[in-house]
C-alpha cells in the first residue's frame, strides 16, 4: 500500500539514475547545468511534459510506470535543484 508521493529524489534514485547520472544515451547529466540550460530554457511545463511523455531516447516516464504525473515533475524539480 502506498503511503503517499513518493519524493523527487527517491524516484531519481530509482528509476532515473541510470541514465541522468552517467549520460548514457545522450541523457542531460544530473549536476551538470550547462547539459539542462537548453531544455530549461523551453519552459518547465515543456520539462515536465517530456519527462512524463517521454522524449528522444527518453521512454514514457523513464519507464516509472507506477509514477504519477506528479510525482514525474517532483523528479524533474529535484534533478533541477541539483544543478
């Protein structure tokens, strides 16, 4: 049973680190601002969009299917207050 959102941060480490923390596939780089100023720069409801739509190489959701949108734009302002 779930007891409630899950934070940003525990579904980075979760689901999304693989890809953000090493840059596989083209990935922006959690901690590497100058890897998000572009796709910063289009807005965060674009941000947020393309993390729960997927975008590129990126899959639907980075693959979190039990994540809500929600809980998708947690991780994208996590990944954001890390850079």
């Amino acid at each position: 049973a779930s007891s409630g959102p899950r934070s940003g941060e525990d579904i980075f480490n979760k689901s999304c680190t693989a890809c953000h923390s090493t840059g596989a596939g083209g990935a922006p780089k959690i901690g590497v601002a100058a890897d998000w100023e572009s796709r910063v720069a289009h807005g965060m409801d674009t941000l947020y969009a393309n993390a729960i739509n997927g975008v590129r190489g990126m899959p639907a959701k980075g693959l979190c299917m039990d994540c809500s949108d929600d809980e998708m734009k947690a991780v994208v302002d996590y990944i954001l207050e890390q850079n």
